[in-house]
C-alpha cells in the first residue's frame, strides 16, 4: 500500500487589526484569524502531533501559534481554525531588513511567510500503521489598505 503525502495549507486570512508605522523607525502589528487545513487522500485517518507554525519576515520569526494534535479523517479536510499576532518587535534594527520594511510599508503590501511541520501516522484500511510528515510553505502579501491578504502555497 502506498501512502500519498498530505496537504497542509492556509486557508482564509481574516486580518482584525492592523497597524504599521513608517515614519523614523517603521514596524507593524498586524492581529489574524486564519484556517490550517490538512487534506488527507489516503484510505485511512492521518493523527497527527501538535506542532508550532511559524510566521516569518525576510527569515526572522514575528509570530507563532500553535496546531493542536488532532486526526484528519480518510479522503477529507481537517480545518483547524487559529488566531495569531504577527508584529516587528523580534526584528533586529539590521540596515537591510529595516530599509526593506520600510519600502514595503511605503508600496502598501507586506510579505510575511508561514511554515509548519506536522508528522504524524497514517492507519491505513484500519491494519498498517505508517508514518508521515506534512510540510507546509506559504507566502502571505498582505495589502495594507485593503486588508486584503493573497496567499501562495506551495
């Protein structure tokens, strides 16, 4: 039996608060509710760990929230529902990564990205037991003005 690798993505971003500063020192703070979906084709359920994803700008973390261990059923979807604060305070005043928030704030769209880890175990047809791991990698555009957030997983 062949155990397919599972799908773990971002669902739908709703920004509730957002605030950015660009003036002699730019930040950001930026509150969200977002979806961790976990889609499982394989023929039997897929338990997985609790793990952490994480938020990044330009490879530093600014923000984390963590995915309880759960169970994506067989040929489903899992959504677990996550509420996380991003915000500049981890960054280090470093003349590249502060000249490139500042721009970024300054055109109106923020990139963050989001990764997580799950590993887990697949029981297929209820006998063989195998285990699996989930990698999820996205990029998160956030349009200021707009409170829009374009996502792009891979």
């Amino acid at each position: 039996m062949h155990v397919k690798t599972l799908k773990v993505r971002l669902g739908t971003v709703m920004l509730q608060d957002v605030k950015t500063r660009n003036q002699t020192s730019s930040s950001f703070d930026i509150s969200c509710t977002t979806q961790v979906r976990i889609k499982n084709t394989n023929f039997g359920p897929y338990k997985y760990e609790s793990t952490n994803a994480m938020f990044t700008y330009q490879g530093v973390t600014v923000g984390q929230v963590s995915i309880p261990k759960g169970e994506a059923r067989f040929h489903s979807t899992k959504i677990v529902i996550v509420s996380v604060s991003v915000n500049s305070n981890t960054l280090t005043i470093m003349s590249t990564t502060s000249t490139t928030l500042r721009s970024e704030l300054g055109s109106g769209v923020l990139t963050l990205n989001s990764h997580a880890k799950l590993r887990g175990k697949v029981k297929l047809m209820f006998v063989m037991k195998k285990k699996k791991a989930a990698k999820m990698n996205c990029t998160m555009p956030i349009h200021l003005s707009t409170k829009d957030v374009e996502l792009n997983c891979d």
